[in-house]
C-alpha cells in the first residue's frame, strides 16, 4: 500500500470514530475496548497542552486501572515517555531487561498486574499535540501486527480530535447528533454551534450551510462572502491534500464567526514536498492559502505530518 492510501485509510478510519462516538471522549474509548479485541486494555491519560504531568481519564478494566495508577504515583512507564519524547513506544516483553532498566518502578508493578506487553501512542493529530497519551496492554509478549497498528493509530488520533474540542469550551453534543442525522434540510440555515464531516461529494453542501449561518449573523449591510469562500478553499485542500475527508466546526463568540476546518492528511510541508515533481501542484497549493489569507487576514494554519488545522474569522 502506497503512503498516499495508508493516509487516506487513517483519515477515513479516525473521522469514522469521530462521527460515530464524538464528542463523548469516554464513548469513544469505552466503544475502543470492543474496537481492539487484541489488547486486554486500554487507558487513556491527557493534561494541558503545555503540561507534562498528566491525569488519567478512562481505564477498561482492573488491569489498565492499575497501569495508570503506577505511572501516576511513579513518574514513569509507557505513557510519561510518549508525552515527553512525543514518539510512540512499543514495549513487546516487560520482561525483557530494557525495560526495568527504563522504568525500575513501573515494569515490576505492571508485572504484577499481569502486563506482559504495553504500547503508548501520544496524542498527537490534525496538527495539534496534547500532553498525554493512550496506553494498551497484554497480558501476553509480542509486538503490534499492522492491523492492530492501525486501529490504534485511529484510535488515538480520535481521541486527540476529542481533546482538542474540549479545548474550545463549547457543548457540541447536539451539533454532533445533529450532523449524525444529517443535518438540517437544504434552504434552512442550522444553529450553532455547527458540526459537519465532508469529502468531494458533500463539501458543496456544507459549503452551502456556512453561507446560510453566516448570511444570517451580524448586520445586514456584512458581507460573508470572503469568510464563506476562504472556508470553501480549505476543505478544497482538505480534501484533495488531507486524506480526502475533513471536519468542519463553526461557533459564535465575542460577537465573532468561528471556523475551524481540519484534516488528518501528512500536512502541508510534506505534501508541498511530494508534489514538486508534479507540474502545477505546488502553485495551486500555494495559491489556495494565499487566498484563504487575503480573504480572512487574521486565518491561523497549523500543520505538521498529522495534518492540518485552519482557524477562519469573521466579523461582520
């Protein structure tokens, strides 16, 4: 599989996961236990962006409780080196005498609680990274298979989704059923906060739906039409250049329309990189950004291999 269908298959599993349990960060990772049959549990553990002491937010059962537990009250194992190193960690066999060298207090207490193999994903997608990480464990040794790589490299990239929306300090739980049902009829324009998933086929439609919001909000005499198109432009890059899926947010506050659009592509440096040896690429790459600034002067892109996140404001 070629890295452009392996990015296309983590973007389309993580939306999948995001659509279906969001924005219920224990939902998701209660529905995770059943998701990943090839671990015994899982654990997840998230702090400030900034922070690396982190607190633990769900454990599956016994097992991961007290892998949590351990790294919480000892200061180090799988999760605390993936938050601080920021790579994943792959532990086959706690036996092994690396790994008691690396962690001398956790490895024997996750011994005892019957761990034999733990891995760690930091939490880290579209472009953000968080404090924190999701940890699996088996009772039993052994490395990941690619099928199991993959499901918790979705997995965590959703729940790394999730925690950047509790960062916005809004209750998307209706916006997240509403766009599970979807959406409101065409003509009608819906309420905020406003939540849509969109590809090739759909983008039109939700592109329609940020018209319908943002005609209607602030005076009459505003003029949306550069915010709507600049929203337009990023979930064509989103689409073309993200994995082919994206995630559309749009929020009022302080009198102010908020637009976040985000993808789980390899993020704009590596796909400017890749392209350069395809005419035309790079200009129509370039040139899409360049528009989305002159159209919203105050836009903020961040991006790295995880994707891509672009913050649109408009004011009327």
């Amino acid at each position: 599989m070629d890295q452009y269908s392996v990015d296309r298959s983590l973007s389309d599993r993580t939306w999948g996961l995001i659509g279906a349990h969001g924005p219920n960060l224990t939902g998701l990772c209660r529905a995770g236990v059943a998701l990943m049959p090839g671990f015994a549990g899982i654990g997840l553990s998230a702090g400030r962006d900034d922070a690396t002491v982190v607190q633990t937010r769900f454990s599956s059962d016994a097992g991961s409780a007290s892998l949590e537990a351990a790294q919480e009250t000892f200061d180090d194992g799988p999760c605390r080196d993936a938050t601080v190193n920021r790579r994943p960690v792959y532990a086959a066999d706690l036996t092994d005498s690396l790994w008691r060298e690396r962690w001398p207090r956790f490895t024997p207490a996750a011994l005892d609680a019957g761990a034999r193999s733990v891995f760690a994903l930091p939490l880290h997608a579209g472009g953000v990274r968080h404090a924190g990480a999701v940890d699996m464990y088996r009772r039993t040794p052994g490395g990941l298979s690619g099928a199991d790589l993959a499901l918790a490299s979705a997995f965590a990239a959703a729940a790394a989704e999730m925690v950047t929306l509790e960062r916005l300090g809004l209750d998307w739980t209706a916006a997240f059923a509403d766009a599970r049902l979807g959406g409101v009829p065409d003509g009608m324009s819906p309420a905020l906060p406003l939540a849509r998933w969109f590809d090739r086929s759909s983008r039109s439609r939700v592109r329609l739906q940020v018209h319908a919001v943002s005609t209607g909000y602030g005076p009459p005499h505003g003029d949306p039409a550069p915010f709507v198109l600049a929203v337009h432009e990023a979930m064509v890059n989103a689409v073309q250049h993200g994995g082919g899926r994206g995630q559309l947010l749009l929020w009022s506050r302080n009198d102010r329309l908020w637009c976040e659009i985000s993808d789980h592509g390899p993020g704009i440096g590596t796909t400017l990189r890749s392209a350069r040896t395809r005419a035309g690429t790079r200009r129509r790459r370039v040139s899409g950004l360049h528009l989305m600034q002159r159209a919203c002067p105050g836009m903020d892109l961040i991006t790295d291999v995880t994707g891509t996140r672009v913050t649109l404001c408009y004011q009327p």
